[in-house]
C-alpha cells in the first residue's frame, strides 16, 4: 500500500507515543484524525501538528493506530476492527502476546490486526512532551501473527518507515521474552535501586555522583503506566527476576565468603560490550576527556567549538554536575588515539581538564 492509500489514519490515544506518530504521519503528508477519551489530550496534539480532531468516516478509514494504556489495548484494537472495516489496525503497546491472546479468544478475524512496538519513549508523557522524531533511527518491531494478511503487514511496515524507524519483524512471544530482558528487568533494577534511596540518610545522598543517576533515571517513569506493562509481561519478567535474584544470591555468597569478585565484575563488564555500539557495529572502547565547564550560557557552545578546532570526532558525551560549585563535567569520548590531541587543544583553549581515560 502507498503512503498516499494509508490515509486517512486515526491515532487513538494523544499521549507522548501516539501524538508522537501522529505528528510523524501529518509531516509524511497522511491525513491524521486524532481520538483521546481525555478531549484535551487530542486537541493539545492537534495544535502541535499532529492532525485533525475531527472524526473521520469509518469507512474512509485505512489505517488505525492504537496508542492506549496496556490494559485497554484488546477492548480497543476489537472496537476498532469491528469500527472501521477497511482499516489495518496497529497498537504500539509494550507487551504483544497477552494481547493477542486476549483477541484470539475473543473469536473475531484478526487478519487486519498486526501489532507493533516502537522502542522509543521517554520518562515524560502527555502529548506536549511529543515530536515528531521520536522515532527516527529507533528500533520499531513488527509482530505479525499466522493470520495476518500480507497487505497490513506492509501497512504497519510502511507506518514504521514513515515514521524513520528502523523495522524489526519477530512474533509476539520472542517480541515479549526480548523486552523482558532489555527493559522490563532494567526498569525494575533501577527502581529498587531508587526505592533503596528512600532510606539513604541525606549527608549520604550528598556523595552522589553521575553513575547513581544514570542508573536511577527510568525509576523516574509513570509508575501507573509501569504497572500495566510489567503485569501484562509478568511471566516473562517473572523468569528474568529469578534468574538475578540467583546471580544475587551468587554475590552475597562471595561476601560471606570473602571470596573473589572479580569474575562478577568482569562478567558485568563484558554484558556492556555485548550491547550494540554506534550505528549497529560492536562495541567500542572510547577514551573519556572530561572538561570541566561552567554553567553558564554559550559555554557549551564554546567547547564543542574547540572541539572542532582539533579536528576529532566526538564519539558520545555525558555531564556531571558540581554539588558545591556552578559547574560541571562534561566527559566527551574520543577514538584513544585521539584523547592526546584532544586534551592539548582543551589546555591550548584555557579549559581545566582532568587525566583522561580509556572506557572499561
């Protein structure tokens, strides 16, 4: 199907992800009717460009994306087929199998139904927190079922595509079992890790540094929308907890021990470098330059032109703040090879910069 006999689609649901597609279609040139059960949500959307809160006819329809709550997906993926008869209908909800079990029971043909999950998102929700970018060079999986037609896999496909994502097809079940183990399991680590805070006297807390927050940031996410989604892929995460409560009876069995960590933290280390690095290629070692910086307008700007000056490409970047004083540490990582050069154009500049680093 063309981009041109997608349209019109209906986005149910404004929120940050279905604005965020709505915005993405409206740019691609689809006409994009927007539905919230909250009317605001959709109007705030609409007035950020991501389309119309007008209805559309249901037999105009081609394309449904659902963009609801976890727990209300099957009742609204069912209405929507039933609704709007010439529509392929796509969610983009977290957890795909409990989903499709539930429609399945139901006993209503589902060749029209291919569910979808763009793995992009963010902290923030509601639809001024949307763009229409959200997506581009983000993974977004396609689930197709052994009854989906040909023709609304290409749909969801070219939705994916539209939106500049970079399109994986698995089923439901595998779809599940991976998000267990890159987000689902993750999500829960860094909240009990955040949750353990609650208790952390405050003199205690005044030591914090970058690496707490990194790994706490995600705690910080809807927990309403986190209930939904880990109960929704509960057997699954279920089967990923119990194998890091073994590893971390493993750990306190070395404490009590006094025995030797140091396979535990290099099994730790090598889990970083299995993960993808830039652009999909293995893993890199990258040498960290951490300048220091004040916090103060332009001042980035500044740097990053010294940067260019010295002629070496900035790999990743992340910044510490000061506790005690206005500025921070921003540590850009350099190909090794690069970290001398970098460090001397730094000095040559007038910036502070501490010893660099090789990554871990």
């Amino acid at each position: 199907m063309s981009e041109r006999e997608l349209s019109p689609v209906l986005v149910i649901g404004a929120g940050l992800v279905g604005a965020s597609v709505a915005q993405a279609l409206t740019r691609a040139g689809l006409v994009v009717h927007l539905s919230d059960k909250v009317s605001s949500h959709a109007r705030v959307a609409a007035s950020r460009g991501a389309g119309t809160t007008a209805p559309p006819q249901p037999a105009d329809v081609r394309l449904v994306v659902v963009a609801v709550p976890p727990g209300a997906l099957p009742r609204v993926i069912a209405k929507s087929l039933a609704t709007y008869p010439r529509a392929t209908v796509t969610d983009v909800g977290s957890v795909k199998g409990t989903v499709l079990a539930e429609l399945r029971a139901s006993g209503i043909d589902l060749s029209r139904y291919v569910g979808s999950h763009p793995m992009a998102g963010s902290q923030r929700v509601g639809p001024m927190t949307a763009s229409p970018d959200l997506f581009v060079d983000r993974t977004w999986v396609v689930t197709p079922h052994d009854t989906s037609a040909a023709h609304a896999v290409l749909d969801v496909q070219a939705v994916a595509a539209l939106c500049g994502a970079r399109r994986v097809t698995m089923g439901a079940a595998h779809h599940d079992e991976a998000v267990a183990q890159v987000s689902h399991l993750p999500h829960l680590a860094s909240v009990l890790v955040a949750e353990r805070l609650n208790d952390v006297p405050p003199e205690h807390l005044q030591l914090a540094g970058q690496g707490l927050r990194d790994v706490t940031r995600i705690a910080g996410s809807d927990p309403q929308l986190w209930r939904e989604i880990i109960g929704a892929n509960s057997a699954a995460v279920r089967a990923e907890l119990t194998v890091l409560r073994d590893n971390l009876d493993a750990l306190i069995g070395v404490l009590d021990a006094d025995g030797d960590l140091a396979p535990i933290l290099a099994a730790g280390r090598d889990g970083t470098r299995a993960l993808p690095g830039k652009h999909g290629l293995a893993s890199t070692s990258y040498a960290h330059v951490v300048v220091e910086i004040p916090d103060a307008p332009g001042a980035l700007a500044r740097l990053f032109r010294d940067i260019e000056t010295a002629g070496v490409n900035v790999e990743d970047v992340s910044i510490e703040h000061d506790v005690a004083r206005e500025v921070g540490w921003l540590s850009v990582q350099v190909a090794p090879d690069r970290a001398d050069d970098l460090t001397a154009v730094m000095h040559a500049a007038g910036w502070t910069v501490r010893d660099h680093e090789p990554q871990p």
